[in-house]
C-alpha cells in the first residue's frame, strides 16, 4: 500500500478522538491530553498507557486529521539529528531553496542522540505539516516504526529502518570510505588510523567498516581505530591520545571533515608536517574543507537536501514513490595528501 493509499483510507474511516484514547487507556480525558500535550506532571505509567492508546487506536490529534484531509499547511517538516554545523547548514539550505520555489516553508527541529523522546518530537509535526524528511541515523528500526505519524508522507535520509516501509535517500558511506583507504594505499601509507563517528550512528559504522575491509586486504598495512564523536574536539583528543602513548602512524582518515580538522590541529601542535609525515582526509566536504585543502570524501550536501524535497513534493502532488535512492560520493584530493 502506497502513502497516498495509507492517508486516503486513513481519511475514509472515522478518526479516533481523544476520548476513545481515554477510555482505552482507562483514564481520564485531562490527563490523556496532558500526555499528548507533553506536560511533565504525568506518571511514566500513564504515558505509557496513553500512548499504547494511541498506537492501537491510530490516534492522530484534530489538526493532524485536518491537513490529511483536503487542507494543506504549506509546511514540511524537518527533523535532523542536529541543527548546527556546517553539514547541516548545507542540507537546509538546500531543501529551502527547492521548498521556496514550490511554496513552502521549512519547519526544523532535532533528535538528540542520547535524549529519548523521538515519539514527542515527531508527535509535535502532526497537523503542522504536509510531509516529513528525516535524518536519524542514530535511531533503531524498531523505535522509529513506532514514532513515525501513519498516513504522514515521509522521506527518509540516512536512514536504515527496513520495518518503517518509507522511501529514502542514503550516502553510499561505504563506497566514500573505500577509496579514501585505497587512496592512502596507493600512496604507500601503512600505518593508518581510523576516527570513527559515535556507536551507533550507522553512517559511522558503515565509513568504519568499509575503510577496515580496505586495509585489511592489504598484508602490510595496520589499523587502529580510535572513538570520536563527529565533533572537531573528539579528532583533537584522539591525535593527542595517540602521541601520548607513542604510537606510530603515517595517515588519518576521519569519519567527518569537523573531526579531521581536528586532527590537523592536534598535528600541527606536536610539529608533525601534514602531508609529509601524516596523511589526513576527512568525509562530508563541508566548505571550510576546501579552504583548509582538506582531502575529503565529497557528498554534495546542498544537493541532497534538494533531491530529499523535490522527491517529498512530488508525493504531495500524486506520485508513488517507494524507491530507495543511494547517493553517491566522490573522493576530493587536496593537499592534506598530496605534495
């Protein structure tokens, strides 16, 4: 069954109210909305039980019902694991430029990685919205099946959620890490070091693996992998970590640009010459990237956004689309590995 299909039939049956949540949860009507409304003066057994509620039933609050009806909010929804950097930056301004050529206008919010809560966050674009784009790649299958408004049109980015059944967009992460680690090879490095993203994040996981599937089909190279958390300062810390302890090596790969900056900084610290004794390359290509000759892997992040909007909006005017898209990066080499 198609999302149009889903929100048709969704439209067709009459929608449960807040009271059939009510008694389906056995409570009153005042404390159902306080939960729905997210007020903290609710019992953590009373939350759960309104929102089981509410998965069961389908409930869908009364502005919610309206825009899946004939009303439109001119609105999309953005939902992105952070609204500051410059890889994000990128995506919105990409998706706004494309949105405000159509009409419509942005309205952004966040996950955080290590705060629960992506039901209430989601919750909170119902009846706001026509469609939805999400970015999570920090979120479990299982949890995002049960946040996700049913008969919502949405696109997922970065996304890896098989029982969530929605189209998306992805980054060919391991296509981007495998040839930066030929890369290095290729320039006789083989004393290598990898800085991955946070546990969890499948892009981070994704770069880690293909880039240790490269090294390792080479007999005389090393690898180690040392934690970060895509932040400038995790790449910092982990270069020091590493000279601290005297251990050798002669390139870095980053899971990001923001980390590998860091890492330049780190080298440049302790008098190690960058490309000469170290090798370092990032992922992303954000823009301060190519003003630091940073060797990076090139996502085209503005393009992303507006592929990800141009395809939502072709769902809102009638198509079916159930694709599942990969974007497809390119390696940039700049002075961080060349002479």
């Amino acid at each position: 069954m198609t999302l149009l299909e889903i929100a048709a039939q969704q439209s067709a049956m009459p929608q449960p109210t807040i009271r059939d949540v009510a008694r389906r949860a056995q409570l009153s009507v005042a404390t159902v909305s306080r939960v729905l409304n997210g007020f903290e003066n609710v019992s953590e057994q009373a939350k759960e039980k309104v929102n089981a509620a509410a998965r069961e039933l389908g409930y869908v609050p009364h502005a919610g019902a309206r825009s899946l009806s004939l009303s439109r909010t001119n609105a999309l929804g953005v939902v992105l694991p952070a609204l500051h950097g410059e890889f994000f930056s990128e995506v919105v301004r990409g998706m706004d430029e494309v949105a405000s050529e159509h009409g419509y206008f942005l309205l952004l919010t966040n996950i955080h990685r290590d705060a629960p809560g992506s039901n209430q966050v989601l919750r909170a674009m119902r009846g706001r919205v026509d469609g939805l784009l999400l970015m999570a790649p920090h979120v479990q299958d299982q949890e995002l099946v049960e946040a996700l408004p049913q008969g919502l049109p949405t696109l997922l980015i970065n996304t890896r959620a098989p029982s969530a059944q929605r189209p998306g967009i992805h980054l060919d992460n391991a296509a981007g890490a495998a040839m930066v680690g030929e890369h290095f090879l290729n320039l006789g490095r083989r004393k290598l070091v990898h800085i991955t993203g946070p546990t969890g994040n499948i892009d981070a996981q994704e770069r880690a693996d293909a880039f240790a599937r490269v090294v390792e089909g080479e007999s005389a190279a090393t690898l180690e992998i040392v934690e970060g958390d895509f932040y400038e300062e995790s790449g910092t810390r982990a270069v020091e970590q590493l000279l601290a302890r005297g251990a050798e090596f002669d390139a870095i790969f980053a899971a990001n640009d923001n980390m590998a900056i860091g890492a330049m900084q780190a080298l440049q610290a302790a008098g190690r010459r960058v490309p000469e004794d170290v090798l370092v390359a990032g992922f992303d290509d954000i823009p301060q990237a190519a003003h630091l000759g940073l060797t990076t892997v090139r996502v085209r992040i503005a393009e992303l956004g507006e592929r990800a909007i141009s395809r939502l909006l072709a769902v809102l005017a009638g198509g079916d689309d159930q694709d599942n898209e990969l974007h497809k990066p390119e390696l940039v080499v700049r002075s961080t590995t060349q002479k």
